[in-house]
C-alpha cells in the first residue's frame, strides 16, 4: 500500500467528489489496471521504475484505496465490535484500553456500543455489528436472556463473552475469579471486627454477582457467621449512571430501617462511593462505625476520602487479552465446539474505608 500523504482537509474534500479509480490512474499512466493494483499494493513482481511513476500519478490525483471494495473481496473487515454495558462506568473504560491496545497491534478497528444495562439494545447491537460484517465480536453479556449468543454459537460467529461466565456452554469466555473476590472482601471486613455485613450488588442472574456472592458467604461460614438473605441488597436496574445512586439508596434505606450493620461488601466501587456518601450525610464514620469495601480497583478509588479498599480487578489485562482470544478465533476459523475459558486473578487492596 502506498503512504498518501493527504491531509484530513484534502480527504474530506475528495470524499465529497468523485472518487478517483485505479482505472483512472491506469489510463493517465499508460499501464494496465492490474499494473495499477500491484503497485498500489505493494506486490514485488512490478518493475521499481513504473511503481514510482504509479504512485506518483495517484499522489497527484487524490487517489484514496476503497477500503470496502477490499472488504468485499476478501470478507474480511478487519473490525470488530464491542458492546459494553455501561459506557460511563470508568471499570470499562480501563478493559477497553486493553482491548483498544490489542487491536492496534493487529491492525484491527473497534466499533464500540453501550447497551446501557439493557438486553434489547444488546439484541438491536447484535445485529447492527452483523450488518457492519465485523469479523467478531467482544460482548459484555446482560445475561438476562441468552437468545442472541445461542444463536451466535450455533452459527459457529466468532465471539468472546467478557467479565461474565456461562457453564456448559461451547463459548469463549474471560472473567475474574469472582467467588474469591467475594472472599477476600468479606474475609477482610470480618477480619476488621464486623460481625453484620451488608451486601449491596446487582440482580444475581449477573454470573458476576453470584459469584461475588458464594464468595461472601463462604467467609461468614468459614468465621462462624450467620448468613441472612436480609443482609442481600440487591439493586433493581443499574442503568447508566444509576451505580453510585444505588448505593446511596440502599444505605440510606438501611439506616432508615435501624438495621443493624457494621460493614458494607459493595457489587462495585461506584455503588461504594454511593454507600459512603449515606454514611456520612448520617454521621457515621467510615472505618470506625461502619466499614466498606468495593470492587474493581477504578483509578476514583484512590482519590475519595477516605480512600476505598477494594478488590483489583485486572481490567487492562482482561480487555487484552479477550481481544487476543477473539483474534485466534477469527485467524483459525474453528467451527468445531471447542472453547476457551480464561480466569483472571483478583487481589484485595487495602486503604482507608
């Protein structure tokens, strides 16, 4: 391919006129077509002389390759799509640098959707990336209904399901070690002295939330705790940018109830942020009166007062990773039912909460 210099001005402008062919350049260069194209393209078998003069020739013209032409002939796009869940989380903002970074080395482009928590923008998305031909598919699942991925696997189309988990299902997946982030995060508050710990997370069809959950009550059992399904708050529709209301919500619910609690186990760190902001408008302070841990280790955490412990999850590695995984898809063209299931590591980071 040959390095056009045009500026963004100059590629606006052409895009608003008529395109200039490799025919064009053909006949005002003397060659044939197929000269034109091998030389446009790079191609060894072309005399250095006529590629020089070709080159120049299109450089003069304005000439801009048709990248969908390409596409058409080799069905291939070199894109893939992305649909995430919540955009304005910052949680997905750091996997999808990881994903962005992957794709850059592969010279594949990214177009990317924010289903905003809803299954039918996941099913309109799916189908709108199918009619743009991506070559695969990175989908952070709602998991509220599994029609369109099961249609997806069938159809053997290359697609990775990322921060979620479905068991018994010929599908490529990456997703944190969940159940242990539980853990760790109850682990610690119990650690701390709490013996009533809250739980504030999502609806718990969210293989993420449920896994977060086992977690939870595995620590209470190995402590010698109590498990209350009281102590579960589970969060009805966390839209865009209903996180941290949601924790506020729930806190203060709580304390208008006088319900007994002395740690708060949080589905993310913006539902934390939430919880701490109820405690304090109340009077009570974090660490001392009650105690609160988040998850996911976004940069905000260690700019709140006081800072947030939490769980860390690998959130650059995750988005690098699943692109890798959808990568090897695509290059193999495997339409057999095997599946790939990678389980990131999570590591408690304590601070001041």
């Amino acid at each position: 391919m040959i390095p056009l210099t045009l500026t963004l001005k100059e590629v606006i402008k052409i895009s608003r006129s008529s395109f200039v062919t490799i025919k064009d350049i053909a006949e005002k260069a003397g060659v044939s077509v197929n000269t034109v194209s091998r030389a446009l393209n790079d191609k060894p078998d072309i005399n250095p002389q006529t590629k020089e003069k070709i080159e120049k020739i299109a450089q003069e013209l304005g000439y801009v390759k048709n990248v969908y032409a390409t596409m058409l002939k080799s069905n291939v796009t070199h894109t893939i799509g992305v649909i995430m869940s919540d955009s304005s989380n910052p949680f997905f903002s750091e996997v999808f640098k990881g994903i962005d970074k992957a794709a850059r080395e592969n010279n594949y482009q990214i177009i990317i959707m924010n289903s905003e928590g809803l299954y039918e923008n996941e099913e309109k998305f799916l189908k709108t990336l199918l009619e743009r031909r991506v070559d695969g598919i990175l989908l952070f699942p709602m998991q509220k209904s599994y029609e369109d991925i099961q249609e997806l696997i069938k159809e053997h189309f290359p697609i990775v399901l990322v921060g979620r988990e479905i068991d018994g299902w010929n599908v490529d997946e990456i997703f944190s070690d969940e159940e242990k982030g539980g853990y760790l995060a109850t682990k610690y508050l119990i650690e701390k002295g709490c013996k009533k710990i809250k739980m504030i997370t999502d609806q718990l069809y969210n293989s993420a939330s449920y896994g977060r959950l086992q977690g939870y009550k595995k620590a209470l059992k190995e402590k010698g705790l109590a498990f209350s399904e009281n102590d579960i708050k589970i969060c009805e529709g966390i839209h865009e940018g209903y996180h941290v209301k949601a924790g506020y919500d729930k806190t203060m619910e709580m304390i208008r109830k006088k319900e007994e609690f002395d740690g708060i186990f949080c589905y993310n760190d913006l539902i934390a942020y939430g919880a701490i902001k109820a405690l304090k408008e109340n009077n009570l302070k974090i660490s001392q009166n009650v105690s609160v841990v988040g998850y996911d280790d976004i940069a905000f955490s260690r700019l709140i007062e006081p800072e947030l412990t939490t769980v860390k999850v690998k959130k650059f590695e995750m988005g690098y990773e699943a692109f890798q995984m959808l990568y090897k898809r695509i290059k193999s063209k495997q339409r057999d039912n095997s599946s790939t299931r990678k389980v990131l590591d999570v590591e408690l980071v304590v601070r001041n909460s």
